[in-house]
C-alpha cells in the first residue's frame, strides 16, 4: 500500500515527494505538469485518472490546486474543475477504494476579508474559529472543498484532516509596493512572525496529520510559524508593528540593520497555529527566532529542503509586472 500526492510538480507536493524518497516511504505522485518527482501525468478533474491512481493507495495528501497567483490567467470554472470537482473525485474515489486516511492541503486564503481589519482596529487574531469571508475565486473554491471534506467524513467515516497552510512559496511579493521597498528575504523573514510557515515545517504537518487522522477523525487546523505575539499585541501591531517587535527581540533591529534589512510599519493579521501544535504535536522549527539566529551567522534561515525546492513559479510564463498578474 502507497500514498498518493496530487501536485508533485509544486513546491509542496515535490517537498513531500522528496521527504517519502529520503524515508524509503512508497509513494505516489500525481500532477499535470511532468517533474522529477511525478509518476503519472493527468488531471485530477478526469475521473477515470483518479480511479486508476488511487489503486493500492492507502493514504492521500491532496496538495493539488489552482492557487491565487492563477486567478488573472485562468477562468472561475478552471477553478471549479480544479479545487472542486477534482476534490470531489479524489474523496469518491478514495472511499471507493477504501483509503484509510485523506489529507487535503487548504490555505488561510479561505478567510478573507476577515483578516483586514478596518483602520484604527486592532489587527486580526485568526484561529480556526474566524469565520471565513472568501474574497477570490481561489478562496471560495477552497473553501468549498473543505467542506466537501467534511461531508464525506459526515456521510462515510473517512477520516480527514484538513491544513490551512499559510505561505510558503518562495517567489516574491505580489504586491508591487513591497516589492519596491524591501527585498525577498526581508520581507519572509518578517513574515514568518505572523503569516509564513517554512516547506520542512509545512511538510512535518502533513506527516503528523496522516499519522493522526485515523485517531482524530475530522479537524482542520492553521499551520503557520509559532507566532511571538499574543493578543496583548494587536492594537499595537496595527499602528506600531516595529515597537512591539523590538520589545520581545532587542537585537532584531541592530541585525536586521546590519544587513540592510527593516521593518513593516504595521501587521494586519496574525495566524495562530496553537491547535495544530496541540492536538496533532506539531513543533515547527523555523521561526522568527531562528531567522535571528541566522542572521547572526549570517546563514540562510530557510530550511534546506526549501532551498532544494526552489522558486516554480506559477505559470510557464514570465510578466513584466512582478511575478504573476495581479486581479
């Protein structure tokens, strides 16, 4: 018996794919792109592919997905066929073959406009209790999907996890701003006190939740970076975010100083991810802590199955405007 991936050609289903190879640990990977780490190319919207796929699996970790990069080049019902029928068809598929756990890889995309707070608010908390507010195509279809998890779980006991991931692609910002003002490492290094999470860490969840699902049945849970913050913060974060980042890392500014590095005035949201640590034991490594570790070793602070994923890309095209077309 096997695990199957979907999206072995992206960062986290290689990441993955690696991860399994390194173990010695049967795996699976499926996507649409050919790659290194893909076993068979099709499209999981096709549903006789699914079904000759999903033969001799007994787990799946779904990280295939149009993602927000494609909203500008690619059409709503692109998104439907994709993050919804091909879900819907790996779940049935799954059930049909008696897969004993389903992980599915969502994104704290799904909450949307919950996590821009009005000016003068305090900046969001976002666990798992936030109600979502899609804003996009990507996140409605997520969202969607995720739901089409827990009804399967509902109806045929299959027990699944779903991980909202927050970012972890490699790319630069897509906001033309931030780009302009700081460079990519500044800018994901700050990030991952409250919206980033490393690819080995991303990983290390999928392989806890396929381990546990069995055991907890459903949940979904945010898999971030373990943020410094606590609510106490939020007010401030909004209006001062580099008063409250100098308070709990004295040194962070005379290191991020020295390397020609600076802080975001403001933070809107922070992603809490103390379920995910609790209930599935997850312990992510790679924090702001970490960030300033290396900084003072002036080492890298990715992780070095990111630095051998590397940067894909979302489209076999390249855009004159940043790294893809903004809607």
């Amino acid at each position: 018996m096997s695990i199957l991936v979907t999206g072995s050609a992206g960062h986290l289903g290689e990441a993955l794919m690696r991860t399994f190879r390194a173990q010695g640990t049967p795996a699976i990977g499926v996507d649409i792109k050919h790659s290194e780490y893909t076993d068979r190319v099709g499209n999981i919207a096709d549903r006789d592919f699914v079904k000759a796929a999903m033969r001799g699996i007994r787990t799946v970790i779904h990280t295939a997905t149009l993602h927000k990069p494609h909203v500008a080049t690619h059409t709503k019902q692109d998104f439907v066929d994709t993050n919804i029928t091909g879900t819907l068809n790996l779940l049935e598929e799954a059930v049909g073959s008696g897969v004993s756990s389903f992980v599915f890889t969502s994104t704290t995309s799904t909450f949307g406009a919950a996590m821009n707070p009005a000016k003068g608010a305090p900046a969001a908390w976002i666990t798992e209790e936030v109600v979502p507010q899609p804003k996009n195509i990507y996140s409605v279809t997520k969202l969607a999907a995720e739901s089409l998890c827990e009804l399967f779980h509902r109806k045929t006991r299959l027990p699944v996890l779903i991980l909202r991931t927050s970012r972890f692609f490699p790319e630069d910002d897509d906001n033309a701003e931030t780009r302009r003002l700081y460079n990519t490492p500044n800018v994901q290094a700050l990030e991952l006190l409250y919206r980033r999470v490393d690819i080995a860490d991303a990983v290390s969840a999928h392989l806890l939740a396929m381990e546990k699902a069995g055991t907890i049945g459903f949940g979904k849970y945010i898999i971030s970076a373990t943020t410094p913050f606590t609510q106490a913060h939020l007010a401030q974060l909004h209006t001062d975010a580099p008063a409250v980042i100098r308070s709990l890392y004295r040194e962070s500014e005379s290191l991020f100083t020295a390397h020609g590095w600076k802080f975001f005035p403001e933070m809107d949201r922070v992603y809490v991810n103390e379920r995910a640590r609790r209930e599935l034991g997850w312990a992510p490594v790679y924090d702001f802590a970490h960030v300033l570790r290396c900084l003072r070793e002036d080492t890298d602070f990715r992780s070095p199955l990111a630095v051998q994923v590397g940067s894909k890309g979302y489209h076999d095209e390249q855009f004159d405007e940043g790294p893809f077309p903004v809607e």
